[in-house]
C-alpha cells in the first residue's frame, strides 16, 4: 500500500520547471558556510546555467534574473546520503516481503523504486551512494535520472553487494538448497580471485564505487551480525581490485574483527561499526577511513521490533547491536574519527535520512559538524569534492532550505522546504500560490 500512495504522489506532483539557463537569486536570512562550520548573514547565492555564479551580500545579481526570497530561513548545500537503498522499503509483514520480491519483476521493481528516489529529494538529498541493488536495478534508476527521465537525486551506485557465500550479501542464504534457479545472489564468490572477478563484472555492468560485506548482518535471516566472513586475502583482492579501477569500497561492518581486517585492506568507508573496538578505532584514525554509523536504521529497526515485524531471526541480532553500536559511536565522535553521513534509508521509510542529524548531535557532535557530515565530509567520501558539498562560486547549484537556524534546533534539517538541484527547483513550499480565477 505504501508503495501504491507514493508512486501516486510521484504522479501528481510533477518537477517545478524553473529553467536552469535563466538566472537565479535565491535570498534567506542566512547560508551555511559548509567548509567553515558557521552561517553567514543574509544568505544570497546566485544560480546561472545550473551553478553557483556567486555567494554572499557582495554578490552582483544579474539583470532579469528570477528571485527567490525564502525569508527566515536557511540556505545550505544539498545533502548527501552515503548509505541508501532506493530500491526497497519494508512493508508490514516479513514473509509477504520475501513473496513480493521473489513474484516481482525487474520492471516492476524499478518502478516501485521512482517514489522511493523522488522522497528522498524532496527531503533535500540531492545526491546518494545506493550500496546494493538487485539486477542492476540502481543503475538504471541512476541513469534515468540523469536523463532527467524521473526526479531524484545524484546517485552512486554498487549494483551488487559482494560478499561469500552464506554470509550477509548472499541473498540465496535462507532458502532451502535447490529451491532457486541461481542458489546464491549475483554478488558471491568464494576466494580472492573469484572476488576480484566479481569486483569487475560490477564495474563492467555500471557500478560507482564497490559494496563489501565483510560480517554479518542484523536483517539476513542466518550468520551472526558481528562474524567475519571475508578472508584478508579477499578483501585485498577486493579493495586492490576495486582502486586499480579507481572505484571507492564501502565496508558493510558490523563487528570489530571483520572490520579490521577491511580496514588494513584499505576500504574507503566502514558502514555500520556497531561493535567496533578500541583498536578499530585507532586504525581507522591512522588510515583516515570514513566511518558511516548509520544510526537511523536501528532507529528503524526498533520501530518494526516494538511493532512485532522483524522475524524471529533477527530480534537477537537486532538487540545485540543496538546495545554496541550507541557506545561506539560516541567514541567514535570523541576520538575524532572521520564520521560521514548515512543512513541505510530503506531500513526505514525513505525520506526520513534528515533524522540522522539529530542522532550524530545527541552523539556528541556540534550541530555544525552533524551538519559538514551531509555535505563536505561526505564530498570528499564520495570523490565530488570538486563539484559539490559547499555553496561555492563554480560548483553544481545543489541548494536547500530549511526554516529558521539549524545550529540552534538540528532538528530544522527534518523540514526541508526548498529543493534545488543543478539550477532547478523540484521544491519550494513557499511559492506564491495563483488565485484560483488566474489559474
């Protein structure tokens, strides 16, 4: 049913068509100055052909340009959600989710995913990294995007998910043997050449950057959630692989020593970490690895536990690491390790992410800091530093607005209300509304 409201909202509510050629004023009480952390006032940003022109007073406004004055508001830069899954979303019973996705097609599952990428927009995310698809699924979804085909934001995506097999990327490991043509998901293979080979095929069918699951998983239904199940071996070949073809990792890492061992191999990120140890910490300190808490999915999955949704399977893994991962990542933000912004939207309804910011405050991080995780902590993670992740004279015009000031109430980022992204408005809430004998 959820899936059915949103594809109609998709339908009837259709891409604000401001024309990216024309230029652009947007005006707020303030901007946030992502690379310095504070606001600057009034805020003013100048769009023309799809980027940034100029920012601040000073700025020269262009004749003839449209302005778009937002009032007492914030302007900031788009933000990024290093870990989605556009995808899929649970629905209200587990075992009827494992029947929808065996029945439905690959068609059908791509347009159950256009809401899916729309929501996520409109709640100002102008740029994801989708870590895992079936079937390429993301692919497509990212392209047609990109040819302006759907709205949605930027997406980097890692088709397949690699990992072993039985481990938490197997999307065959809970079904009885010879049930299934394909007995194990398009990701698995065992032993580092065979991984390597898997690290290609990706690249070849149109994957960004390179999803490994390095331990087990809360939501599989088999292995524990904080088991290696990747040799160093693999995961060097892996990551080897990966970078030789200048694709970034991302780490799906739930325990210490499976993290560790992605961490000496080089992954760019490590996602989850709920039981990281002291020494993980450390060397990802000293390696500069990212490290993606993702701390709206176990939000979310207290919300299915505390309904009764999740399957029996599950409810230890579940509770195991909800109880580490808190802990964790309060040291995490207290060693200063490089935190990035992600949220495993699909886990929970897509177009929450912004709840994350809320959560990395209450962690212990300065709502300025939460707020550089979206935007030029995750640039740099994503390798779009040059062209997104601050609002700079130059770079791609991705600009959002929220009500009032987000460093004094973080939870602003959760009411989003102006959506541009590359010069045109999808969103603005506070457009002049034609009398209805004008219209």
């Amino acid at each position: 049913m959820r899936s059915v409201l949103l594809l109609l909202c998709f339908l009837a509510l259709p891409v604000s068509a401001a024309e990216p050629s024309k230029p652009v004023v947007l005006k707020a009480a303030r901007l946030f100055d992502a690379k310095a952390g504070k606001l600057i006032a009034p805020g003013l940003v100048v769009v023309v052909e799809g980027k940034i022109a100029a920012v601040g007073a000073r700025a020269t406004v262009p004749a003839g340009a449209e302005v778009i004055d937002l009032g007492d508001a914030t302007l900031l830069p788009g933000f990024m959600d290093a870990h989605t899954h556009l995808t899929g979303e649970p629905g209200e019973d587990w075992r009827q989710d494992i029947i929808d996705d065996m029945q439905r097609t690959t068609a059908e599952r791509t347009l159950d995913a256009l809401p899916y990428a729309r929501v996520t927009l409109m709640a100002g995310f102008t740029t994801v990294r989708n870590l895992g698809a079936d079937e390429f699924i993301d692919v497509g979804l990212r392209n047609g995007i990109r040819r302006g085909k759907a709205p949605g934001p930027r997406i980097l995506a890692a088709t397949s998910g690699l990992g072993t097999t039985g481990g938490h990327c197997d999307g065959g490991n809970s079904w009885r043997k010879g049930l299934l043509a394909q007995q194990s998901g398009e990701g698995v293979a065992d032993g580092p050449e065979a991984l390597r080979a898997k690290v290609r095929d990706n690249i070849k069918y149109g994957a960004d950057v390179i999803k490994v699951c390095a331990t087990g998983g809360v939501l599989s239904l088999n292995a524990d959630v904080d088991s290696p199940q990747l040799t160093q071996a693999e995961l060097d070949a892996i990551v080897d692989e990966a970078h030789s073809r200048k694709r970034k990792v991302a780490a799906h890492a739930h325990g210490a020593e499976g993290a560790k061992r992605a961490i000496r191999a080089g992954v760019d990120s490590v996602e989850h970490g709920s039981f990281l140890d002291d020494e993980a910490l450390e060397l990802m300190k000293r390696k500069g690895t990212f490290y993606v808490p993702t701390a709206m999915a176990l939000r979310g999955v207290r919300e299915r536990f505390e309904k009764g949704l999740l399957a029996p399977a599950q409810v230890p893994k579940f509770k195991a690491a909800e109880a580490a991962a808190k802990q964790t990542l309060l040291k995490a933000v207290a060693s200063g390790v490089r935190v990035a912004f992600g949220t495993d939207a699909g886990v929970f309804p897509h177009g929450r992410n912004a709840g994350e910011f809320a959560l990395l405050v209450e962690a212990g991080m300065t709502p300025a800091n939460a707020l550089r995780t979206a935007t030029t902590i995750n640039a740099e993670l994503l390798g779009v530093s040059d062209r997104l992740g601050s609002l700079e004279m130059g770079k791609l015009a991705d600009v959002i607005a929220v009500p009032g000031d987000p460093l004094q109430d973080i939870r602003r980022t959760e009411q989003v209300f102006f959506v541009m992204k590359e010069g045109v408005v999808y969103r603005n809430d506070r457009a002049p509304v034609a009398p209805e004998g004008a219209r």
